[in-house]
C-alpha cells in the first residue's frame, strides 16, 4: 500500500460522502435541486480526481485536470448562488 493509493481512497471516499449527503438532502427537502447539483457535480469531481491519481500518461493527467476544472467551478457556482440569495 503506497502514498497514492492512500490518497486516492481518501478522494473516493469524499466524493462518496459528498454524493450521499447530497441525495439524502434532496431527499428530505427537494427545494434545493441547484444546491444538490453542485454538490453533486463536486463528488464527482472529487471521484475522478480520485480514480485518475491511480493512472498514469496523458489520459489520466486530463481526467485529473478536468475533475479539478469541474470542483472549481462548482464551488463557484455555489458560492455565488449563496451570496446571490442572501442580498
């Protein structure tokens, strides 16, 4: 057991929660579907990042880069629709 596959369970398994507490939120109060997205969209992200560290070449390097892309903009997207709602 290396460093690498360490971090990528680590990565898996927060895009995991992230994705679960994500539905079990939709679940309870189905108002927040852009709210749920987002975070759905950050679990994945997370999960590939994840997944892509245990590859190597320039496949692997893209998936890694894309999830980042696809963490970033989905945080942004929530930070801005939360400071959208409370003004």
């Amino acid at each position: 057991m290396t460093l690498s596959f360490f971090a990528t369970l680590i990565l898996v398994t927060a895009g995991a929660a992230l994705a679960a507490h994500a539905i079990v939120r939709w679940a309870r109060r189905r108002g927040a579907a852009s709210e749920a997205a987002t975070v759905l969209a950050i679990a994945a992200g997370t999960t590939s990042v994840g997944l892509a560290l245990q590859a190597q070449g320039p496949l692997a390097a893209g998936l890694q880069f894309g999830g980042l892309a696809l963490i970033l903009v989905a945080l942004l997207a929530l930070i801005r629709g939360r400071s959208g709602s409370l003004s």
